[in-house]
C-alpha cells in the first residue's frame, strides 16, 4: 500500500492518545462494512485516510462529511466502496469530517515512502491537533 497506509499508520500511532480524549478508534483498513456497521447515528466521525490532490506529500486537508456525502458519486465497483458510499446508500446522514493526507508514492510495499516517513511524526502532531480541535467544537 506505500503512502495508501498513512491513515493506518497515524492512527495506531494515536490511538492512545485519542483514546484518552474518550474518543473511540476503528481501523478499518479496506473493511468498510464493518466500520460502517459499528457507527451509531448520533456518532461524530472522523475519518482518516490517505488523498492524492495534487498537493504537497504530508499535506493535511479537513472535509465536512455531510458535503462528501452529498457531493461525491458512490463508486461504480462494488469491491471499493467505501464508508461514505455506505452512509450514501443507506441514506444516513453522520456528522463529522474527513481528514485527508496527501500521499505520494501509491504502489505495492508495506512501508511508507521516503516522504512520509519523513514526516510522520509531524503529521501525527497535525492529526492529532486537528482531532482535539473537532472534539472541542462539539
């Protein structure tokens, strides 16, 4: 997966930490059904994944969920359909965000590229800020 991975990475690496912000960590890697599954309707999500934009690798954009939901078309192959495809079926609205982090190198392998590796710990930090902020505003 490369730089795909970075969610995982980052929230493992906060999962402690978030956890003592009594916020509940699910990692879901390609298994969206089932982290759909455990959402309950009163639920503030965010979600974590990977993005390519075009922006700089290790770049942090945030996305109000109720606009993806009723923005982006739900994908057309039923073996990546994702958890905001899901909540678009099912006609149920979360609120929460999306926090993208741009990757770069999208290819088979098991670790992050140089670029991301780099800056992991820095992205953690930015995750993690912008999480305790999401938290504090509802």
């Amino acid at each position: 997966m490369k730089d795909d991975g970075i969610a995982i990475a980052v929230a493992e690496h906060l999962e402690d930490t978030l956890k003592e912000e009594n916020t509940e960590i699910i990692l879901g890697e390609t298994d969206s059904l089932s982290c759909y599954e455990m959402l309950e309707e009163n639920d503030f999500v965010i979600l974590i994944d990977a993005q390519l934009t075009g922006a700089e690798a290790g770049t942090i954009c945030v996305y109000d969920l109720q606009d993806l939901i009723k923005n982006i078309p739900i994908s057309a192959n039923q073996h990546n359909i994702s958890v905001i495809d899901l909540m678009k079926l099912h006609h149920r609205s979360f609120r929460g965000r999306l926090i993208g982090i741009e990757a770069e190198i999208i290819d088979f392998g098991l670790e992050l590229g140089d670029t991301l590796t780099v800056q992991f710990e820095e992205i953690c930090k930015k995750v993690k800020n912008t999480v305790k902020e999401m938290i504090l505003e509802e």
